[in-house]
C-alpha cells in the first residue's frame, strides 16, 4: 500500500471512529433535553430562578445537539469524498 493510500484508510478509519463517537454525543444530547423536559415540568411551582437555570440547560442540551449533528454531517462528506467546509464558531454565544 503506497503512503496515498495509507493515509486515506487512516483517514477512513478516524473519520468511522469520530462518526460513532458524534452519533453517541447526539443520542445523549436527546436523552439530556428530554429529561431535563421532565424535570421542567416537576418543578414549575418552584421560584423562577430554578425554572431559568433548567432553561439554560435546556437550551445547551439541544446546541450541543445541533453541533454534533453539523460535525457528523461534515465528516460523512469528508468520507464521501465530497467538497469540504470549514467549520466557524458562532460569535453570539462563543460556541
């Protein structure tokens, strides 16, 4: 196997091992916003600064979700061998 080739199945196989870790992160980032749904309900009587706090938790559960999912995407076209992007942070709120 010549070094082109090398490091594309090397590429390949870090890309499969990133793929499998982001499809992880997503289905986390679900369970997280729904039980953090959960406890949102339970605690609607509590004073509000609880039900500010739960929405900030909220609201990363499902940013880290969308990342994960751009990231997923993006590596899925780096194996399909398709165009690549360059992936920016979001000024508005440092992620």
């Amino acid at each position: 196997m010549n070094r082109k080739n090398s490091i594309h199945c090397i590429n390949r196989h870090l890309y499969n091992v990133l793929l499998s870790e982001l499809r992880t992160l997503e289905t986390k980032c679900n369970r997280i916003t729904a039980e953090v749904s959960e406890v949102k309900k339970m605690i609607a009587l509590l004073p509000p600064d609880i039900g500010t706090l739960i929405s900030s938790i909220e609201r990363s559960a499902k940013e880290m979700h969308e990342q994960s999912i751009m990231h997923r995407e993006y590596v899925e076209r780096c194996i399909n061998g398709e165009p690549k992007i360059h992936l920016i942070r979001r000024a508005d709120n440092g992620l």
